[in-house]
C-alpha cells in the first residue's frame, strides 16, 4: 500500500526544511498531489531555485536530486526530481503539458518565498479555468483540451 499523500506531505516538509538557501520551494505533483498513488507510485518533486551557479542542466539535476535524496534518505527509493529557476516557473516562456499540470496539481512542501508560490498558483489556476482549458483523464493519462482546437491561449 502506498504512503498516504498527507503522511508524504509532512515527512517531505520535515526532511526537506534545511535544505539550502538556494532552494527557494519544492512543489509535489504527480499521482501523490493528485491523491491517485498506488504501491507502483513514484514521488514527483519539482525543485524551485535561485542563485544556484549550475548552467549544465544534467549535472544540476543530478546535484539536486542527490541532495533532495540525501535529506529523504530511507523514506522512499522512487523519487522523481525536476528543476527550474524561481523566476521561470513564475514567468514561463512557454507553458509545456507537464508544467500546466504542476500548477493544476501541485501541493507546496516547502516556500522560502514569503508566501508568492501560494499566491501564483491560486492565481493560475483561476486563469486556467477561466481560459477554458478542460483536463481530461482517459485510461493512458491526462491530457488538456482546448476551449476550440488550434486557438492560442494566453494564462499568464
């Protein structure tokens, strides 16, 4: 049986509090966030960073998902790590399918940002739905649906 997405919720947050300052918000998403985890179920954590001098983005995975593994420690060995700037996530240039579901789905473990992840995401996910976008679960997945096929949205 899984780990209940509350007990993760509360041990990520205790395990992951002292991470450096340069880790400004971890955000869990994926079948945890969505409350769907089975005993198959990975941990999706998406690392929110600033200041961190990593420009190689697999080498800077690969630090950060040592250093989250290094805090989780025996919790769980299927874990999940993604990366962005701070910034990025706030102001996306483009928004992807994985990242529109982050904002849809995520659940904060950690914000170091006085509270702006909060606001974002409340701020987000009423422009989603007030953009139309409809998510859609079939048997394979997720996937959005536009409000008309090929129209341009604009969230953000």
């Amino acid at each position: 049986m899984a780990i209940s997405r509350d007990d993760i919720v509360k041990i990520l947050g205790l395990r992951l509090n002292s991470l450096p300052h340069f880790v400004k918000a971890i955000l869990l998403f994926g079948s945890y966030a969505r409350n769907e985890a089975d005993e198959r179920s990975d941990i999706d954590l998406l690392i929110l960073y600033e200041d961190l001098n990593m420009d190689n983005p697999i080498e800077r995975r690969r630090f950060l998902y040592k250093l989250i593994m290094n805090y989780i420690g025996d919790l769980y060995d299927a874990v999940t790590v993604i990366d962005m700037r701070l910034k990025d996530f706030l102001n996306p240039k483009n928004i992807t399918p994985l990242l529109l579901n982050i904002y849809w789905d995520s659940i904060i473990i950690i914000d170091r940002t006085g509270g702006r992840i909060e606001l974002f995401l409340k701020h987000i996910r009423r422009k989603i739905l007030k953009a139309g976008l409809k998510r859609i679960k079939d048997n394979k997945g997720y996937y959005w649906r536009l409000p008309k096929p090929m129209q341009r949205i604009r969230i953000l």
